[in-house]
C-alpha cells in the first residue's frame, strides 16, 4: 500500500510520496489533485498533514 502525504513546506504543499519523488506546490488544492492522480494506480492513502 502506497501512503503519500501533503506537508506544508515553507511557502507552499510538499507532496511527500518517496524520497526521489517530492515535489512542491503553491496551492494545496493542486497538492492535493497530483496526490489522487498518483494513488489510482494501486491502492494508497493520503494524508494532509498541518
């Protein structure tokens, strides 16, 4: 099971999936949308962290 997690990282959502892939958005709304794209591969949870 994938578990991908959204973090507030400094002026923006970090979207912490492994430790190669980490990228960094402004909104947590488009945080949030990459992480439900990249959970329909397989099965997964997300967690948005504060």
């Amino acid at each position: 099971m994938t578990i991908i997690e959204i973090r507030p990282f400094r002026n923006g959502w970090q979207v912490y999936e492994s430790v190669v892939i980490q990228p960094v958005f402004l909104d947590q709304e488009q945080a949030i949308n990459y992480a439900k794209g990249r959970a329909c591969f397989g099965s997964g949870e997300i967690r948005i962290l504060d």
